[in-house]
C-alpha cells in the first residue's frame, strides 16, 4: 500500500488501517417532498450547495452533532435524526474525515440564515447535484429511497478522483 495522501484509486488504501482525522455529521431535513439544503457561505466547500452539518465536537455523540450543527446553521431542530450511513474522505492534501449522514422527516423550528450558510427548500427531483460535492449524485439517491450507504473516496481538493460505494 502507498501512502494515502498519495493515494490515486480508493483501491490503493486499506481502509481497514486508514482512520479520520476529522469527523463529521451531515443532516437532510425531507418534509412534503423537499429537502433543505444550504449554499455554504464558509469553510471545507464554501460556495457549494450541501445540507446543514459540520464537526463533531470532542464529548459529543454524532447524532448530537446532527441537531446542534442544524440548529446553529439553519435555526431548525431535526427531529429523530437516523444514520444512513458512512462517508469516508482521503484528501490529497492530506485530510482524513470521516462523515455520518442523517436525515429527517420532522423537525421545529424556522430556517434561518446565518454567516455559514442560507437555506432553501427545494423539491427533491429538482435537487441541483451540479453545484453540490461530486460525491452527492453518487449516495444521496439512495438514502432518499431509504438505503443505508457506505462509501470511500479520493479527492483532490474538490474534484473526486476515485470511489467505492456501498449500498446496503
């Protein structure tokens, strides 16, 4: 095995030894066929379309991540928030993260804009993956249908080079 900040094909690591350096949460909010997502204002993927989510704070569990980055992102509380999967990232600039997805079907609250990000309700098959991570139009189909995904990728800066996606 090459090292991984090397690393070219998701083949060329043993994702068995990799582990993150950084872990994260990503949270969808569905309700009447939309899901919010946000134009990220700043940070890892500013100027992309994604959902609300962020860092998992030292003490915290992923899930708690999940309500506290969508409440000070968004303003709005997810409700019964549930994993749907696992997102390994290699960067080539040496980055490991790992991400937790969520998504929810309830939630209270009014969004609200902040410095990071500006949410919008869209419908689902308007969803526009041509600003979002390369990533997204690989995974996020299946967790609308209600899949559990796992996936491992290669990006360099952020263009994706290589992947493996799981879907359970």
């Amino acid at each position: 095995m090459i090292e991984t900040r090397n690393a070219t094909d998701v083949r060329d690591i043993d994702w068995n030894k990799w582990s993150a350096d950084k872990f994260a949460v990503i949270t969808y909010i569905f309700s009447e066929g939309k899901v919010l997502l946000i134009n990220k204002k700043r940070g890892l993927g500013a100027g992309k379309v994604n959902a609300p989510g962020g860092h998992i704070e030292k003490g915290e569990t992923a899930v708690e991540a999940a309500v506290r980055e969508t409440e000070e992102e968004v303003g709005l509380t997810p409700l019964d928030p549930v994993e749907c999967g696992k997102l390994y990232f290699q960067f080539t600039n040496g980055l490991k993260m790992e991400g937790t997805v969520f998504k929810a079907s309830e939630y209270r609250g009014t969004e609200i804009e902040t410095d990071e990000a500006d949410p919008f309700w869209i419908c689902i098959d308007d969803i526009p993956y041509s600003n979002m991570w390369e990533d997204d139009l690989l995974w996020l189909p299946h967790v609308i249908k209600g899949k559990r995904i796992s996936g491992r990728f290669i990006f360099n800066e952020d263009h994706m080079v290589s992947y493996e996606l799981d879907i359970i």
